[in-house]
C-alpha cells in the first residue's frame, strides 16, 4: 500500500509550485497525496523566510504538529523551502520537532532523505544549484478549482535588493527551457485548465539560449499566449528596471494576456530605492508606468510597498506616498520593513525606524490604498465585463466567482453557469475588494 504525504505551503506562489513538483517528485516513490494530515505517514512543510513572522508562523505550527508525532510513532516531518535553506542543520540540532531538512533545490533528494530520516540518520540537503528548473517533472496540480494554476518559469534571482533574502535562499537566477514551459501549458489545457500564470521573481529577466536563438521575456509570453486564444496567460512578477515597451506591446497585442502588471515599487524616495538596490528611481519608475498607460491603456497596475525601511524619515515616507497617489494603484500588498539576517541591509545600515513608527506608516499606506483601492472598483460600476468563472461564491452557493482580466474579483448570480466558462458580467457595484454584478448576454 502506497504511504500518504501531506503538505502544507506557505508564503509565494512559487511556493505552492514548488509543492507541486514535490508531490510529482513523491507520488514517482510510492508516496500517494493526501488532504487530511492525520492520515498521514509523511508531513512535509515548505517554508517563508521572506519576514520574521512568516518564520514564526511556521515555528507555531511545527509545535502543533509535534503534538501529532507524539500520538503517531514513525510520522516523519520535513521542513522544506527557504527556511531549510537560510536555517540549514540548525533546525535538526536545536529544534526535534523535524526529522529532515531540504532547500528549494533538493527536492529530487526528498525519497533519499526520507529513508535517512526513516532509519534515525540526520537528513538534511540544502545544496543550491545553478542549473536545477525541475523541467522534466510534471507537477501534480493540488489547486481546487481546475481552472487557474502556476507555471514556474524561471528559479532563483540576482538582484540583491538589500532587503531581501530571496537570493540566498533560492539561490542565482536561472530560466526554464521554452519547450518545457510550453509543455506544461498545453498539459494543462488538455486537463481543462482556462488561465496559467508564468511565475518568475523577476520574468523580465527571462532568457534562452539555444542554437543562435534567443527567447526572452515577450519572446516566451507570446509563445504562451499563442498556444490557445481561450487560454488566458498571467504572468508575476515584472521588475521595474527592465520592464521593457516591448513587452509592453506583446501584452497589448494578445486579448488573452490579462491587463494587468505587478510591478512592485517598494519606496517612492529616491535615496530609499538607492539605499535598497532597487536600480531604478522614482523618475524611471513613474516613465514605466506612463508607458504600461500609453501601450495598455485598459491596463491595472498593482504593487509591493515597504514602510519603514532603513533610515526611511517621515519625508521619505511621504514620497512613498505621493508616488501610490499619483500612480493610482488598483491592488498592493504592503508590508513593515522585516530585518532578515544575512541580507545586504542587515550587514550594512541600522533597522532604525521603531516598530511604532513603522506601524503608523504602513497605517497609512494602508488607509491610502483602500482609498486607491475603492476608486479602482468604483470606476468599474456600469461597465461589462469578460469573467472567467473560477468557484463558487464562498458566501453563497446560488453565486460565482471570477476575475475580470484586470485581476478584479467578480461575484454574480450562477445563472446555471460552471466554473471554466467566460461570462460577461455588468458591474452593479463594488465593495474595496470586489465587484458585484450580473451576466448579461450583450457581447463586449
Ligand atoms: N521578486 C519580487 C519582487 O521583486 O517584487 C517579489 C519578491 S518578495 C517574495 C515579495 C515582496 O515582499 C517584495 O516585493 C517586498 O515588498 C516584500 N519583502 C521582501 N523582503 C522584505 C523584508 N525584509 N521586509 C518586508 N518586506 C519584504
Ligand atoms: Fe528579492 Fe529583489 Fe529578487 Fe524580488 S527582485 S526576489 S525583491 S532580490
């Protein structure tokens, strides 16, 4: 009888793609996947270290979990993920609540380590590689509603901003085959899939190389977005530095390619983004949002702030401000500035905003946003949208759910509609968060 792994993801959605070729990884050794963790014989945990309390989080829950090993003799547990990287063997020494480690790299060493584990032997791989994309392992699909899912295109990132440890967790920056990619995607349409997001932590910075043949960034969407006009393509994340017109222009030429970027400011000050090693400033940043207006002008742009990094004055804070303001952002996720040790800004400048001053300043980026936020969706009521169907409302089993190409919620009515199919939904309202509407028949 085959053993039963369960897993439980946090943090990114590379995340919850990197569980999926675990799970690929484990079903290939007699492992079968399973929902329900007392079931299990194998609990796996793939980790965050992005900020402190995404660490503490996990700590909380492997303590709950040791509670579940001490009922069950032979349960093993495994910390996978950027918290086994940036933690290592530490974590099998001073903490006995995990039986192995593995970084984001040594998932093909997961059936090799679980025999070390099973027979009492210290079982840990943190080895980073330069070359390891998983692109010949077919990811076993554990989102529920069979018609958006994650397509990882690329590993790993070079950038170093100063505050972030990505880069020594997931190690140097390398790009997946575009036949591989390409692969995945037609496997998924054939399995119903309506809607892939290309997931990279800095896409634009995608490249390939092979026989004299370039494919780069525009180059690969538009590949992707060639490969069925009912297939719609995301993608996350863009990197403002080399956000290029071209792709610009690739995304405007596909109706399948949602309108909508991710591009991640983090700080509207200029001595700020420097001090992060963002290579960008505030001019340029604001040049690559009125060219995203110009090329796409039906185009959403959502972003990353960070408040009270380094050295950050209330002056700072206030250009951070001004440039949400004047970019009217539809969507951000917006955090406190999390020392990390190990990053380049824990090494080089003081963690000097108090915690106080950090909390009111994300209070206030906060408040701004949900202000941004409301006028986004208001501008929305009396226009129809293209939705595609994604679930069943939570609050309701007579109403669905779906995102319009902008990345907008939309709940309406079922109307006997399915999940998987494209609606067009006339907006009759809005909340912060979401638009409420119903299906018309008009055609856009
Ligand atoms: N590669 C993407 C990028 O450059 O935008 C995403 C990186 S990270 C997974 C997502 C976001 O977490 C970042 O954009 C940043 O806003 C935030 N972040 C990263 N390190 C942080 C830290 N030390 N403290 C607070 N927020 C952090
Ligand atoms: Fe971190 Fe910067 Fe790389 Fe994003 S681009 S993962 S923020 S180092």
């Amino acid at each position: 009888m085959e053993k039963k792994v369960y897993i439980e993801t946090y943090g990114c959605q590379m995340n919850v793609a990197d569980s999926e070729v675990v799970v690929s990884i484990l079903s290939d050794n007699g492992y079968e996947y399973t929902e329900n963790i007392n079931e299990a014989e194998l609990i796996l945990i793939n980790t965050c270290s992005i900020r402190e309390n995404a660490e503490q989080r996990v700590w909380g829950r492997l303590k709950a979990i040791g509670h579940l090993k001490k009922k069950k003799p032979g349960l093993l547990v495994g910390l996978i993920g950027c918290m086994a990287e940036r933690l290592k063997e530490n974590i099998l020494e001073k903490e006995h609540l995990v039986d192995m480690v593995a970084g984001p790299d040594a998932y093909r060493a997961l059936p090799l380590l679980i025999n070390d584990a099973g027979s009492g032997h210290k079982a840990v791989n943190v080895l980073l590689s330069q070359e390891e994309t998983y692109a010949d392992i077919a990811p076993v699909r554990m989102d529920r509603n069979g018609v958006t899912s994650f397509v990882s295109i690329m590993r790993g990132c070079n950038n170093m901003c100063a505050y972030c440890v990505v880069p020594y967790v997931r190690g140097a920056e390398r790009s997946r085959d575009p036949e591989s990619v390409l692969g995945e995607v037609m496997e998924l349409i054939k399995s119903g899939y309506r809607e892939v997001t290309l997931l990279g932590q800095n896409v634009d910075s995608y490249k390939w190389e092979i026989n004299g043949e370039r494919t780069g960034f525009p180059e690969l969407l538009e590949k992707v977005a060639q490969a069925d006009p009912l297939l719609r393509v995301r993608f996350s994340t863009s990197h403002p530095k080399d956000i290029s017109d071209d792709l610009l222009r690739v995304i405007s030429k596909y109706d399948n390619i949602c309108k909508h970027i991710h591009l991640p400011a983090q700080s509207g000050s200029n001595r700020i983004l420097k001090l992060m090693n963002r290579k960008y400033t505030r001019e340029w940043y604001m040049d690559r949002i009125r060219a995203i207006r110009e090329i796409i002008p039906e185009c959403a742009v959502s972003t990353d702030m960070i408040a009270g990094f380094c050295t950050e004055t209330e002056d700072d804070h206030r250009e951070s401000l001004s440039l949400m303001e004047w970019s009217e952002y539809d969507f951000a996720y917006m955090f406190k500035y999390s020392e990390r040790p190990g990053s380049g800004a824990a090494r080089k400048y003081p963690d000097d905003v108090t915690e106080e001053t950090k909390a009111r300043r994300l209070n206030d980026i906060i408040s701004l946003q949900n202000k941004l936020s409301t006028k986004s969706k208001k501008k929305e009521v009396g226009r129809i949208f293209e939705v595609l169907i994604e679930n069943q409302s939570k609050r309701s089993a007579d109403h669905l759910t779906g995102r319009t190409s902008q990345n907008n919620v939309v709940v309406f009515p079922a109307d006997g509609h399915e999940k998987g199919e494209y609606v067009n939904v006339l907006i009759e309202r809005c909340t912060s968060a979401t638009l409420i509407g119903k299906i018309v028949a008009i055609r856009i």
